[in-house]
C-alpha cells in the first residue's frame, strides 16, 4: 500500500471527468464525493473501473447536469427507484447516488432508505477500507475522508466493519460473503471481532439468494489463492450452509491406526495448483472464438469438485485399509443437484465439470498400468475437447508429500500426453464418432430398438480403438456383420436369413 499526500491524490484525480463532475456539483452547490471501491483501490494500487460518486443531495441531479455539461457522447440512464443515476462518457462509467441512512428488518437485506449526511452514509459501508472519500468540489479538490481509519486498516491488511459487526451482518448478510472475499482478493486478515461475528451470523445467510452467494463465490474462485476464501468460509460455518457438499469432505477417520487424507483440504491444494496454472488464462471468453465460458472459472469448479464423491464411497476394508471406490462416478452424478440447488448454470458449463469429475481418475489409471494406444484412444473420445484440462486437473490432483511418488506420477502423465501427441489423436479421435449407427443395425437385421444394438456397437467400437480393424465404415460394417452372426443374427433378404 502508497500513501499519498493531498498534492499526489489531486493529480492521480486530474481526469477531465473528475473536474466535470466537481464543476457540476459546485454549480449545484452540493457536496460530490469519489468513495468506495475506487479510493480504496488508489492506495492499493489495483486497477478499478468502477467509479462510484456520492452527493449530499440529489444524485440524480448531479448526473443529468453532467450529462448535459459533458454534451455530445453522454449518456445518462436514471433509476428513480432506486435514486440512482449512471453517466456513460468516452468509457468512462460512473455511477450517482444520493447520501443517505438506512434501517433494516430482520427478515430481509432491503432497508429502508432516507436521505442522510455524508457521515450517515459511510457509516452503512460495509467495511473501513471501502468507507473511504475523497472530495470532488473545487475549494476541497482531493481531500481525503477517512472516519474509519480504513487507511490504518489497509497498512494492517484487516478487514473489519466500521460499526457494530453483528448489527453489519445481520442487517445485509451477504456482506458475510464479501467479507471472505474481499480477505481473499487482497490478502487481508479479518479482524477477531468481526470474525466472530461472522460465526454467530451465519445462519442469516439464508435469507440471501443463491446467485447472490454464487457471484461472490465465483469472484472467490478467480482470486490467485482460492483455497484462503474456502479456508474462511469453513472456519465461520458458512461452508456447510452454501456448499454441504463440500463441507461433507472435511475431517480425518482413523481405524486401526490408518487415517486417511483430509479432502476438503486436498480438494483445495488441487484447487490452488490449478488457479497457478490458469492465473495468466482470460476470466471471460473470447468474443472472437465464439467460445460459450470461460474455462478458467469452470476449470476451477471442477477442481473443487472433483472429490465430493469421496464421502459416500467411503469404505473401510479389512486388510486394505480406506478406500474411496468409483468415487468419480458418484460425483459425477452429484452434479446436477449441487449445481440445481445453487442456481448454478445447468448448460454446458455443468456437463463440462461433470465430465470432467466423471474422468478425472482415469489419466491416473491409465498411467499406472502400461500406457496403450486403446486406452488413450477411449480417454480422448470420452473427454473429447476438454482432454488438456483434464489433464490439468489430473496433473494438480497429484498432492502427495512423497516427492519421489509425486514425481512418478507426473512422469506417467508425461508419457500420457506423449501417447496423445503420437497417436495424432487430436483430430482423429476428439469427434470421434462410431462408423456404425443404431438405424443403419435396425435396417440391416430387420429388427427394433433391443440391447443387441448397443453390444453391436460397442464391439464395433472396441474392435476399432483396440486397432484390430480400420477406423472406415467399409471396416467396420464387415466385422459387425460378424459379430451379428456370433449371436444368431443375419441380415435380412438374404440366404442366411433365419427361418
């Protein structure tokens, strides 16, 4: 974190766009203040975009006089509702609101609303570090107001609330949710007091809507140490209210003197090592790729994820110790729930992470056992365009202490992808599809949809990842034939017709 002096701040300030404003509220004869996140982030030196501007009178006013001061190019859209306004200039966007107080309810985060100084209005900040203003009028251009200490609570990396943290809580507690999150974006502690808040609050994170709580989860999952933000939730008793799930995965069993790993914290070592590798990937897509989401965010999802099979797959056996069979599988299945029950998005974003927690043990098989051309073949058509994040999720899952056994597995995974490289596979097998249809075994055979159909295909399928015959459809249909008359089936029209 900078300091800076009242000359520095009016220079970092020294935008057309910030004059404009201050000429207008003086005109007004308001008070205009650049407050919250974007002062904040002036000292921690993080780039902002978000511009939000408070007027000890009419926002709204404010606004429009701008719009018609900065003429040609202005765009002013008002929220009467809400007694908001925005203000759209050479991409620039910054958003008016009037000061004010509110009070709350105990049933819901809407307050009630009524016009306040500009004291009243940082008072219902939700933490020191974003109650911070800087005037915009002429006379006071830069001046710093800080009735928080939020500066001194930067310098000490805390994040607290500048009242009563109970009251901040229970009053809007969705700021429980941004507390975690901005601790995780900056690295910041969360101060004691408000840090037991948060555990004696946390059942009021009921009255929040799930895509509230998902939006601040997903800005958790993009932060360069995910696992700080999951760690927190967990400690105060919201993990198990937003993500049971994943909650289900914390704790250590011991019998018979073998314990095994706790997964909620392997699931979050997994989660970090992948957030190193996509630190540098896009958080949206890219327009011109046409891709439908980003595969930084859900790569991530996946990552979390990946394990919460384990709780209900798991096993003691006698001689064996613990073990988590097909624990894959049973996630794979969980997904749609999880991600129905949390507003998630249930369109190609969950099938992408559902696949992905479906496959992710079997790179692992498939290097334990000697790498063939088959296995790689059926791993690739199954994972089909999402094969090298697999590959990445199975490469950070590898968190074992045991250097030498780490460093076997990443070797098998090396002579994986070495396997993928030299079969070609890339264009040949991702879109892959079997030579031989269902409708094309109906006609041939004069039959109905019946189970022979899919052992036909699958032997056909078989047959060709294995390289006992061409992957062409000349090929394929001749050994299906064959296959077909293993069983007592023949085509129709024919001399071997059966009777």
């Amino acid at each position: 974190m900078r300091e800076i002096t009242l000359d520095q701040m009016r220079e970092l300030l020294d935008s057309p766009i910030f004059h404009r404003i201050g000429e207008t509220a003086d005109e007004l004869g308001v008070e205009c203040y650049v407050v919250g996140g974007y002062v904040r982030d002036l000292f921690l030196e993080r780039p902002s975009k978000d511009i939000d501007c408070l007027v000890v009178g009419s926002g709204i006013s404010v606004a429009e006089a701008l719009g018609r001061r900065l003429g040609k190019g202005a765009h002013v859209s008002v929220f009467r509702n809400f007694g908001t306004a925005q203000v759209k200039y050479r991409g620039i966007e910054v958003e008016f609101v009037g000061a004010r107080k509110e009070s709350y309810s105990h049933d819901s985060r809407k307050p009630i609303v009524e016009d306040g100084t500009l004291e009243d209005d940082l008072c219902r900040r939700d933490f020191t570090i974003n109650a911070l203003a800087v005037c915009l009028n002429g006379n006071r251009f830069g001046e710093l107001v800080d009735r928080f200490d939020g500066l001194a609570d930067m310098q000490d990396r805390i994040i607290a609330t500048p009242l009563d943290p109970d009251v901040t809580f229970s009053d809007d507690p969705l700021r429980m949710m941004r507390c975690i999150r901005f601790a995780t974006q900056l690295r910041m502690c969360i101060e004691d007091e408000t840090q037991q808040a948060l555990e004696r609050n946390a059942q009021r994170i009921s009255i929040i809507s799930q895509e509230r709580i998902v939006d601040e989860l997903n800005k958790i999952m993009l932060s360069p140490v995910p696992s700080l933000g999951f760690i927190e939730l967990a400690r105060c008793g919201l993990l198990p209210l937003v993500m049971p799930e994943v909650a289900a995965l914390e704790g250590v069993e011991v019998r018979g003197g073998r314990a095994h790993k706790d997964n909620l914290y392997h699931s979050l070592e997994v989660l970090d090592n992948v957030a190193r590798v996509t630190a540098d990937w896009p958080d949206e897509p890219d327009e011109e790729k046409a891709e439908t989401f980003s595969h930084k965010l859900w790569l991530r999802w996946a990552a979390l994820l990946h394990d919460i099979g384990k709780p209900r797959s798991k096993r003691w056996e006698q001689g064996i110790g613990w073990t988590f069979h097909n624990h894959n599988y049973l996630g794979e299945k969980m997904i749609p729930g999880l991600f129905r029950r949390m507003k998630l998005p249930m369109d190609e974003r969950m099938k992408y992470v559902q696949r992905l927690v479906g496959l992710h043990m079997r790179p692992i098989a498939i290097a334990d056992d000697e790498v063939t051309d088959s296995a790689v073949r059926r791993l690739l058509f199954e994972a089909g365009e999402d094969i090298d994040d697999l590959m990445l999720l199975c490469e950070a899952d590898i968190t074992s202490r045991n250097q030498q056994r780490k460093q076997r597995f990443l070797d098998n995974f090396r002579m994986v992808r070495e396997k993928l490289s030299d079969l070609q596979a890339r264009d040949s097998y991702r879109t892959w599809t079997n030579p031989i249809t269902g409708e094309e075994i109906m006609q041939t055979f004069g039959i109905e949809p019946c189970k022979i159909i899919g052992e036909l295909k699958q032997m056909v399928k078989d047959a060709i990842w294995d390289s006992q015959i061409p992957n062409t459809h000349e090929a394929a249909r001749e050994y299906m034939l064959k296959c077909a008359a293993g069983k007592g089936l023949y085509p129709v029209n024919t001399e071997n017709k059966t009777e």
